[in-house]
C-alpha cells in the first residue's frame, strides 16, 4: 500500500518523519498521516516524493499495488526468513549434513517453508541461501565475503546477522555497532529483487566485506 512505501523509501533514505516533512514543505502530522494511511498525498506531492525517492510516479504506484496484492505472501516470506537467519548459522545452529562437498549447509523448516543456507569457504567464502515453500523454490540470495584485514571478528559479524529484522530480511541491520566495531549495510531494492554491500570496521579502517543479491524465484 502506498502508505507501507512511504515509511520503506523515507527509512531507505535514512530520513525521519521531520525531515521529510522538511523536504516537502509540509507538517510532521501529514507525513505522519500519509504512513498510517488516514490520507494519501495528492499528485503534487505524490511528484515531490518520486523525485526524493528516485523513483517514477509509475513506478511508486504500481509498486504499490503489487505489494498490496501479495502483502500475505511477502510479509509471511519476510517472517519465515528472520526466523529461519536467527536460528541457523548466526546463532550457531541447525548444522546439518553438506548437501556438496566440503561446503557448510544450515537449515530450519516451519510449516510449509525450508530454508536452506549452503557456503564454501572461511574467510573467502562464497554461498547461497534458499527458500522452499511447499517444496518448491520461491526465493534465494547469493553472497561473497572476504576478511580483509587481521582484526575480523567472526562473533560480531554473527551478531550484526541476529539483528536482522521484517524490514530487510538479508543480512544484518543498516548499523551496528558495539565497541569498536561497526558494522553497516547499504541494500537496494526489497525482498523481490535486491542487491548489497556490507561492511565491518575496526576502529577506522575496514576488517571485512560482503556483497549480496537476490529475489523471488518464480
């Protein structure tokens, strides 16, 4: 629904309510109204928010309706996905036997979903996570890592993936940081069709790196 992809590309953006708001030359209360659904902007500011949001009217539109008509199915494919993240390799569990040899394969089923996560390598690694529901392929991600520099801790990186959250089921978080090491995404695109980059820092200079694409199977 429209009002659901004003909150996804302000968040994507990293504005708040009071920036955008700001942008538009409008009040927080309207921008408040606009994602709630009470009102819906009219085609003057549905113009301003295409050229904010770097996307056509067309586009934000038609977006919108395709969510609207498969929200049960992507919203139980996005819940499907944290769950199965947390309870798979960033938590330390689910291992199971190598589908391939010498690659390393977690899995977590529920209800008519399998998820399947299978990688090769340790600090170059390479792999691919995939959604099944009932039995047939219907999502996947492909992803390359590397560390790059000695102070690569492997707990932090599990840690940033526990944080992964209904808004963007890939990785981690768009930030996450504890102590001296951060951790960021930068993702484009949502769960049909995306791709990313993520990172890890130690103290200023970058210790690992991520790339991530993916989407629906059909």
């Amino acid at each position: 629904m429209l009002n659901e992809k004003i909150v996804y590309y302000r968040k994507k953006n990293m504005l708040t309510q009071e920036e955008l708001a700001y942008q538009l030359n409008v009040s927080r209360q309207t921008v408040t109204k606009w994602e709630t659904g009470t009102i819906y902007p009219n085609i003057e500011y549905l113009t301003k928010l295409s050229n904010l949001f770097g996307v056509s009217i067309d586009y934000l539109v038609d977006d919108c309706l395709t969510l609207e008509t498969h929200k049960i199915e992507i919203s139980e494919l996005a819940c499907f996905l944290v769950k199965a993240k947390k309870a798979t390799y960033a938590n330390k569990t689910n291992k199971v036997n190598s589908s391939r040899k010498e690659s390393h394969d977690y899995s977590y089923q529920e209800n008519n979903y399998t998820y399947l996560d299978s990688f090769f390598g340790a600090e170059n690694f390479s792999g691919q996570e995939i959604v099944y529901k009932d039995e047939k392929p219907c999502w996947s991600m492909n992803y390359y890592g590397r560390v790059i520099e000695e102070n690569f801790n492997g707990d932090f990186l599990k840690e940033a993936l526990l944080q992964v959250d209904e808004e963007l089921p890939f990785r981690g978080p768009l930030f996450y940081q504890k102590g001296e090491y951060l951790y960021l995404l930068r993702i484009q695109g949502k769960i049909d069709f995306f791709q990313g980059v993520e990172e890890i820092y130690y103290q200023t200079y970058k210790v690992y790196e991520g790339f991530i694409q993916g989407g629906i199977v059909k």
